[in-house]
C-alpha cells in the first residue's frame, strides 16, 4: 500500500513540474521575440503533459489491477483451504512406504478402519494394533 502511494506520488510531481514549466515558459520575455522557440517549448510541454496523463493512467490501473489481483488471490486462498484443508483440520500427513508419495488421511479413518492402503500403490499404510498382533501371530505360526 505504501508503494501505491508513493507511485501516486511521484507522478503528482510530474504534472506539478510541468505545469510549472508552463508558467515559466508564460512568463518568459526570452521567448516572446523568438516565436520558433516558443514553438518547440509550448510542443515539448504538451509532450511532457502528455506523458503526465499517461503516467497518471497507468497508476490508475496498476492500482485497480492490484486491488483485483488481491480479491483473486483470497478467493484462491479460500479455496485452498476448502480443497486441502490445513494440516491442522484432522488430517494426518504419511508417506507410503512402497511408492514414497505423501498421502494424506483424515483422522476419523484412523480411528475407525483397521487397515488403510495407499490410493497411489496398493501398499499398506496403516494398521490397527490389533492388525499388527494379528499379523505378528500369523508369520509366528508359520
């Protein structure tokens, strides 16, 4: 915000300045014999007062663009959240042992399944304790 105001700013000078120019060159009696001179100076002033509408138009936008690259940028920001959620909001972060991608799971899942796979490879990613007694029970027998 404080480098939208200081464009502003600056090009408020530039008009400043060549409206000053302007007065300058109005009440110049050096000019007032040679209407050649004149000429060029009243053509580059109008140049000059030119490029300060221009500068002024382009603040104008920068500042509209900026403020609807803002919305966007929360709108996007919103819908992160919507779509994955904070880490935070009962999801629990694994990597598969098998394939290495990150999987991320809810927490209820966890709670209530006794054996979760990876949706990636197939591989297990979580078991319940029990699972695991099971399991250790059954390679024993074997």
């Amino acid at each position: 915000m404080g480098e939208e105001k200081e464009a502003t700013r600056r090009v408020k000078r530039v008009k400043e300045k060549v409206a000053y120019l302007k007065g300058l060159i109005d009440g110049a009696d050096f000019l007032a014999k040679d209407e050649k001179a004149r000429t060029v100076w009243e053509n580059m002033l109008a140049v000059f007062d030119e490029v300060g509408e221009a500068l002024e138009e382009l603040d104008r936008s920068q500042t509209e663009i900026e403020g609807y690259l803002e919305a966007v940028d929360e709108d996007l920001s919103e819908l992160e959240d919507e779509i994955y959620g904070d880490e935070e909001d009962g999801y629990v972060e694994m990597e598969c042992p098998n394939c290495h991608e990150t999987v991320y799971l809810d927490e209820d899942l966890l709670a209530e399944e006794e054996e979760l796979s990876c949706p990636n490879c197939g591989a297990t990613l979580y078991q319940s304790e029990e699972e695991e007694e099971e399991a250790g029970k059954a390679e024993a027998k074997e």
